[in-house]
C-alpha cells in the first residue's frame, strides 16, 4: 500500500497551493535578460525578509551566497536561482542536470504541521528554516521519487 499523507481539518494537503517554480540557471544576468526579452518582467531580488531563528541547510556559507530573482505572475512566482560555487545541492544539481527545475515551492499554513504531514509519509527533510513569526521553509528530499524537489512554506 502505498504512503498517504494524511489529512486534518486544520489544514489542507501541503503540497496543494503551488507559490513558485525555482529554476537554477549559470548566469543571473543573462537568465534574466533572455526572459525579459520575452516581455516578462519586471524581476526583483529575492526579499529576504526578517532573519532566521532556526536554520538548518546542509552549506550555510553556499546558501548566504546563493543569487535569486523572482518574478510574480498572475497565478505563481519564478524564481531563477544561480548558486555560487560552494557546494550545495543547487550546485550539484546544476552540475550534473545542467539548467532547468530544481524546486517546486508550495505556500502553507503551517510549515511545521505540512513538514510533519510529510513526515508521516516517509518523506524525509533536507533543510528548514523557520523565523520568530513562524514563516519559513522546509525541503524535502524528493527528487528520486517526484522527478524534483519539493518545498513548502509559508510567507510572513
């Protein structure tokens, strides 16, 4: 039988609400400018918002220098992300796929209830973070399994 997350009243299934699309790419820059070139815009830096009071990533010196735009569209963001040359899973990512998804993003509630959901599916963690007012994000590792990973979040 085949894992189920399971459901509360509380709150919905986590991975429901899609917030965005993460897509790795070499050149900030150029991965910008060619988008822009197809009217979409305008790109702004990725708000980092108040600071972390639990911060669990597998490079903390990688992800402080990890570079994102983002992009608000009628119904979902993009997010381009070029990761520095420090090792991180983006980095590997890149390396080894080459440009393309890395992440899909979903807004929750909730991040510590939707991590526990997941959880209870056997889906294990690879990095969260949460701040004073309960926002955050937690990863999972779900590339073998779903073709990408997955995140949930919730914004302040």
């Amino acid at each position: 039988m085949p894992n189920t997350v399971p459901r509360t009243a509380a709150m919905r299934h986590p991975f429901q609400q899609l917030h965005h699309v993460c897509i790795v790419v070499h050149d900030l820059e150029k991965a910008v400018a060619y988008y822009q070139g197809l009217g979409m815009g305008p790109w702004f830096d990725y708000p980092k918002g108040q600071a972390y009071v639990t911060f669990e990533v597998p490079n903390r010196a990688a992800s402080d220098a990890m570079r994102y735009k983002c992009l608000d569209l009628e119904n979902m963001q993009i997010q381009l992300c070029q990761p520095s040359l420090l090792d991180s899973p983006q980095r590997r990512f890149l390396d080894t796929h080459g440009e393309g998804v890395y992440h899909l993003g979903f807004e929750v509630s909730d991040c510590d209830q939707a991590e526990a959901m997941a959880q209870a599916a056997g889906v294990a963690i690879t990095a969260r973070g949460r701040r004073a007012d309960h926002s955050g994000f937690t990863y999972f590792d779900t590339a073998a399994g779903a073709g990408v990973v997955l995140e949930v979040r919730r914004t302040a």
